[in-house]
C-alpha cells in the first residue's frame, strides 16, 4: 500500500496521520485544540498535551487516518466487540479488532476505519468524502437481518474483504447499528458498497445491473 504517513514526534509518542484516510470528522481538533490546530504549520503539535490524553483523543478519531506509537511499547488496544455503525448519507465506521484485505492483496490490521458506501470513493474501500460531493442520500435504516447468526460464544477479528466490482464481505462476530438505534448481529455477510442497493446496509446484488466498478 502506497500512502504518505505523516510523523509529529513527541517525548513519549509518535503521531502518525493519514492524510487520505481524513474525512474532518474532527474529533481530533475539537478533543485537543492546542495539539490540533489546521491554521498552524504543522498542524500537529504532540508536545502540547500530555501523552494519556493524547492517546484517548487519536482513538477516538474514528477513520483511523490518526494512529500512534508509543515508545514505550504499549500499544492501541481492540474495542472487546467488533461494531459497523451507519452514518446516515455517509460511510460505515468500524471499529473493532479488523483486518482488512485491500484491493492488490496487502492485509492490513486495523482497530478503526471509515469504508465507503456510497460507491464513489477513489480510496476504495475507504472513504474519502465522496459521498458528499455526488449527493449520496441514505437514512441508514436497517430492515431484515441479513446476516448469518453467530455461533455461541463466537469471537475473533473481524475480516473485511472485496468482492470483485461487488460488496464488503464481512466475516467474524460484529454488530451493525443504525443512528436511531437499531442493532444487528451477525457472523458473516455482505455489506452494500456500491450504493444502489435496495436493502442497505446489505447488498441486494444491484451493482450487478448497473455495472459496477470498483477495481
């Protein structure tokens, strides 16, 4: 995977900032505006915070474009439930124990991600604020489970795979919740990427007939 990281380096831990992956959900900015600040250069400042809150704030960033290293080892620890949540006319935010397998093959482990939805991303399958430029409308409702049950007791990493010009397919114990609410649980599945299907947030198989291209 070719991407530019950016480093911010302070005493105790580095900041790493993907500026691809930003979509300005701007948790950072409001959580620590001293550290966070978009009219200075650089933008970044670590050694303006103290390191714990630092690090509550970069996991609370829910793309994942912010991440950090710390130099004493420690590292970012998985939420203990895997969790798609639905931003209505925008992306799924994961959250979880992930790895996700990216379009030339490369699997990455991740903790936090934005994937798009809408269909439109040139970061596939991450976001990368399409959705707002082509007008993409969706209440993120969620109707009939279309999940497979998990088993009992089930855990584990959430694996996200691509679907050749089709869905995320999705494997592992998670949940989907919707903003007014709704929850749903399940094991595997295939989540709607392409932006046109009928039974969002799952795929209905449209990206078929409108022909789909995602790769």
């Amino acid at each position: 995977m070719n991407r530019r990281i950016r480093s911010y380096e302070a005493e105790q831990l580095i900041v790493e900032y993907d500026p691809k992956r930003c979509i300005h959900a701007e948790e950072c900015v409001h959580g620590l505006p001293d550290v966070f600040d978009a009219g200075r250069r650089p933008w970044i400042d670590p050694s303006r915070a103290a390191t714990a809150d630092l690090v509550r704030t970069i996991e609370r960033c829910p793309t994942g474009a912010l991440h950090y290293r710390r130099r004493d080892g420690k590292e970012e620890q998985a939420p203990a439930s895997n969790t798609v949540r639905i931003d209505a006319d925008g992306p799924l935010y994961v959250t979880g124990r992930l790895r996700i397998t990216l379009p030339g093959g490369e699997i990455i482990d991740e903790t936090r991600a934005a994937l798009c939805r809408c269909g439109h991303s040139k970061d596939k399958p991450f976001c990368d604020n399409s959705h707002v430029e082509v007008g993409f409308a969706d209440a993120a409702t969620i109707g009939d489970n279309r999940l497979k049950a998990p088993e009992d007791g089930e855990a584990g990493a959430l694996e996200i795979s691509l679907a050749h010009n089709g869905p995320l397919l999705v494997r592992g114990p998670f949940e989907i919740h919707s903003p007014e609410g709704a929850t749903v649980r399940g094991a595997s599945g295939a989540l709607c990427r392409c932006g046109a299907s009928a039974t969002k947030p799952f795929c209905d198989g449209t990206h078929k007939s409108i022909g789909f291209e995602a790769d």
